[in-house]
C-alpha cells in the first residue's frame, strides 16, 4: 500500500499561503471542487471522492492522528459510476459525513500541496509528501513547514470528517 507523510494546518489567509507555494518554487497545478462522502467502516477510512467535471475514485487510507506530522496508507480506485457506488456504499455501510471543498494544488518537489476551503469550516493547508524514504520525507516536511511558517497552534490532527461532526447519516 503506497504512504505519505501528511501534515494539516488552519491559516489565515489562501492568499498568502497562495504566494508562499510560489515563492518557494511550488507549481500551481489545478483549482478543483471536491465532494468526499465517508462511510462508516470498522477501521480506517473510506471515502468516496467526487471532483466537478472530472473522475471520482473510492479512497480508502489509514493513519495515526496522534502526532502534526503523520504517515497515512492509502489506495485509490477510479469509480466509473460514483452516483451509484454512493449509493450503493451508504445503503450497505451508512454515511458518515460529506465534506466539501474548493481545493488549489500545487507541486513542490515530491510533495503535493492543498489549499483548501472546506463549506463549513475555513481555510486550511495540507502537505503530502510522498514516501521518498523516512529520513527524505521528514526533511521535506521541516522546509515546508519552515517556508509556509506553520506553527505548533495551527496544527490540526483530525481530518475535515471527523471536524465536521462524528454522527453517522442514515
């Protein structure tokens, strides 16, 4: 199962954080409207990722949250027909939130950097270093960290799910 090092954080303003990715050398990538619906699963997550006016791929990945930075196992795979997979998944399994959000991407390395504005929540960054070796990968985490100035108070452990609410939908 492929892993990244991951790491999220609150921030102020997308517009700043815009113009640090591109002064530490980031490449915008996209601008994209993603719907992820989670169900509820014994272990782990699962989720069902939407993205406007492209594909839709299940998710499903695993992680400890007990820490700023943290590994996460995850696989992915592409749904041809999301609407009745939803369906499908939230008969059998039930939902558990659905988490929308306005999400920026860039690239910076071996590292995928989100910008995200979550519907109800705010503004957030995420870093996913790919696993480029334990030592590589922290590294990469310390100078992002160091250039996009996050702090230990902007630190969020818990995904937007479970920020959203822990009451399963029906």
């Amino acid at each position: 199962m492929p892993r990244n090092f991951e790491l999220k954080a609150r921030i102020p303003s997308l517009e700043t954080a815009r113009e640090d990715a591109l002064r530490c050398g980031a490449r915008f990538v996209a601008t994209v409207r993603q719907t992820d619906t989670y169900f509820v699963v014994p272990y782990g997550r699962l989720k069902l990722r939407q993205v406007d006016g492209e594909g839709s791929e299940l998710i499903y990945y695993n992680r400890e949250e007990l820490r700023d930075e943290r590994w996460s196992q995850y696989t992915t795979i592409p749904v041809a027909e999301p609407i009745a997979t939803r369906d499908v998944l939230a008969a059998s399994l039930g939902t558990r939130v659905v988490v929308r959000k306005s999400r920026e991407v860039f690239l910076h390395r071996m590292t995928r950097i989100h910008l995200d504005l979550v519907d109800g929540l705010g503004s957030f960054l995420e870093f996913e270093v790919q696993d480029a070796g334990e030592l590589e990968s922290i590294r990469e985490m310390e100078l992002l960290r160091r250039e996009f100035r996050i702090g230990p108070g902007s630190v969020v452990r818990s995904s937007y799910a479970d920020l959203l609410g822990e009451v399963p939908i029906r």
